[in-house]
C-alpha cells in the first residue's frame, strides 16, 4: 500500500518507520527543509512517563485563572478574543474534575509506558544515536507541602505501574550532585528510574535517513502542503505547491496544523498551540553536568543532559500561532540555570528557541482512522510528544493495517 505522511516532526518520522516495517511504500511530506524543525526541534529532552499526569485538574484550574493576573508563573494566557482558543479552554474546563484527571491521566501513562518500550525496540533495530541518557528523571520540589502533594500525585502513576522512589534531599543530592549547590532550596523530590533523556530533533533526523537508507521511505521537504483533492472525507491526493501527491492512506502528523488541514476535511479536531521556551547551553569543559533528567515541579522548568550541551525548557503560553519571541520570554530559564548550575550558563554560549505545542483539553492525543476515510490521525501529543511518538507510531500503524493494537485504544480515537 502507498501511504503518505503528513509532518516530519518527530510523530510523522516515527509513524513512517512503522509503516515501512510493515512494507508500505512511505513518502513523507513537510515544509520544512529536514526533518523536526518545529515542535520537534529543542524540546526539553525527556523521554517521560512519569510526566503523564493531565493538565487539565482541579489545581490547574486555579493556576489558569491566575495565569491572566501573573507574569511568574509556568503558564501565560494572552487576552484575545480567539474563537479557537474560547472554545479549547470551554473544553478543558469539562476536564477539570478530580475524576477527568484520573482517566486522563491513565490514557496519557498507557501510551508513555508502551512508547518507552517501543522507543528502545527501534533503537535496538536501527543503532541510531542521539545523546540518549538513561540515568533516570528526578521530579524535585522546593518545600515540604509541594513534596507531599507531588508524591500523592505520582502515586496514581505508582499504582498503574511506574516505578518510583521517594527522596528526601540528602539522598537526592547524592544521587544528582550536580544540585549540590542547590541542594538547601530542596525540599526532596520523586525519582523515575525508567524514565530517559535524549535529543529528540537528533533522533527525528537520523532515522529520518535511517529510513530513507533501509526502508522504503521518500522525503519531501520544502514541500507546502495546501488542501486535498477528496471525495467527502475519502482522499484522492494531497495538494502541495509542487504539485498532487496520491496514495491509498494517509496520516496527519502536523501537529499544531493539523486541526487546520483537518477542517478541510470536515474534521474538527480540538487542538491548541500552547508555546514553549527553552536554551541549550554547552556544558563548560571540566564541569560535571547533571546525570538524570530534571523537572522543577514547583517553578515548571524541565532540563535534561544531552551529550556535551544542557538544555532547559519551560512555560505554556496561550498565544495562538505565534512563534516569536524575545529576551525577557527567556528570563526563567536563565535564572533557574544560574540558580541550580551556576558553573554552567556562560554569556554567549547560549542557543534560544521557541516552538508550539499541539494540546488536546484531555492531554490525551488523538490517534487512528478518521471514521468513512482513508485518512488516520497521530496528532495532539501536548508536551510528551517525544515521550509517546514511537508508541502512537506503532499504534497507528496497527490501525492501518487492520491489527489489534498492543494497547487499550478506549478513549485515544476519534469519535465517528
């Protein structure tokens, strides 16, 4: 069967390594020119199921609404009268419930647990490298009252199989000394062990030419995707300024356009792009970087070790398709740099990004056959995008070919 891509972030690369395994002529197509050049691009490097509790609680709604009265907080909502974005937050208050957040939180973990699975099957086949860590991730807390709430939280995802740990902060120094500096504004914190770091545009690249290399796969960068020839919501091929492009299937992997690409099918998907921030800096020679991963649950900034370089990455703002940026959106980052690693942040060696993420009001992305079409979805993946790709990968490309998946689809798929 000729299947055709949708995006070459992460998602879409993922996607088509699983179809061309199952033997499908694969062309993937993206205007960008290389693979994971936006959402994909300088995330904060966790390969996290310990991550997977929902955004949408009874907590976060509490920090939403201050989000319109505050600058220092981890989540931003920029006044505007966006129908979109009315509609989206009428959504995600509907998940604001203790009950929502259980059942969206245990979607989110069925599919990270598998994707960890998944992630080292792929790498065991193709050997690709892509400054992956394996140290485990470290969800710390700043005070006692945060310790004791995160723990409670983490215990949901204790309870449907995660491995955990709890420290208090003398072990959490040890096990991470690159905190030791930090280690009295440290109140302990919650230990993955499973959980893994890596480079998530390295990795989309290189197996975007392990593909290309060993699988029936062709890439079509620079390549602007307009609309569909279609018969209703049945494809006939996929209009791009170089021209129609035809297959029996296709897949939408375009993250946060894919709710905009889907309209034209008649498929409103309930997709947000929420902006995130991150630097990457160049761990000073001589200097031990951080082992684990890391996530201040308190201040919202994760950071991980990606070979050589630190990167760190925060913030959820509501600004539409806005991709800009400035100075001042980079100041947590850089103060929580100099506050937890001071050896590490030297002026100049500094990279600055900022990229939208595709979010669902649930957190749970939305996968598989979009009912009476040939056109199957992978979108919506929120902030874990590279924490599920591989796994929402494998499961649409057991949709596709009419398998079972190896997880529970309740609650992932679109309704007819």
């Amino acid at each position: 069967m000729k299947v055709i891509v949708l995006g070459a972030g992460v998602v879409g690369v993922t996607t088509a390594y699983y179809l061309a395994r199952d033997g499908h002529e694969v062309t993937v197509i993206d205007s960008q020119p290389d693979a994971a050049l936006e959402t994909s691009y300088a995330n904060a490097g966790l390969v996290s199921p310990g991550d997977s509790y929902a955004w949408a609680s009874p907590g976060a709604l509490s920090m939403f609404i201050k989000s319109f009265f505050r600058s220092d907080l981890g989540i931003k909502v920029k006044p505007q009268l966006d129908p979109d974005l009315i509609s989206w937050c009428v959504r995600f208050l509907t998940q604001c419930t203790a009950e929502r957040a259980r059942i969206n939180t245990g979607r989110k973990f069925r599919i990270a647990r598998y994707a960890r699975q998944c992630i080292n099957e792929l790498i065991g086949v193709t050997g690709i490298d892509y400054d992956a860590g394996s140290a485990g991730i470290i969800y710390f807390y700043r005070d006692q009252k945060s310790l004791d709430t995160g723990a409670r939280h983490m215990q949901m995802l204790a309870d449907l199989g995660l491995e955990i740990e709890i420290l208090g902060r003398d072990e959490l120094v040890r096990r991470e000394p690159a905190l030791s500096q930090a280690g009295s504004k440290i109140a302990g914190g919650v230990f993955s062990s499973t959980d893994q770091t890596g480079d998530c545009r390295m990795f989309s690249q290189r197996l975007a030419e392990w593909c290309e290399a060993h699988a029936q796969v062709t890439l079509h960068y620079s390549t602007l995707i307009t609309g569909f020839d279609r018969d209703r919501r049945m494809v006939k091929a996929v209009l791009t300024d170089k021209g129609p492009v035809t297959a029996d299937a296709y897949v939408l992997a375009l993250g946060c356009d894919s709710p905009i690409l889907s309209a034209k099918l008649g498929v409103f998907l309930p997709i947000y792009p929420v902006k995130g921030y991150s630097i990457t800096v160049a761990i000073p020679e001589g200097v031990e970087g951080p082992v684990a991963g890391g996530v201040d649950e308190d201040k919202l900034i994760a950071y991980s070790r990606l070979g050589d370089r630190l990167r760190l990455a925060c913030t959820a703002e509501f600004a539409g398709y806005d991709r800009s940026h400035t100075e001042a959106d980079f100041a947590r980052p850089l103060a929580f740099a100099r506050e937890m690693f001071p050896d590490h942040v030297k002026e100049g060696r500094i990279d600055y990004w900022a990229g939208l993420r595709p979010m669902t009001p649930s957190s749970v992305p939305i996968l598989g056959p979009v009912p009476g079409s040939n056109v199957h979805l992978n979108t919506g993946h929120g902030h874990v995008g590279w924490t599920m790709a591989c796994g929402t990968a494998k499961f649409v490309a057991d949709r596709l070919a009419g398998r079972e998946p190896e997880i529970d689809p309740e609650g992932l798929e679109l309704k007819g």
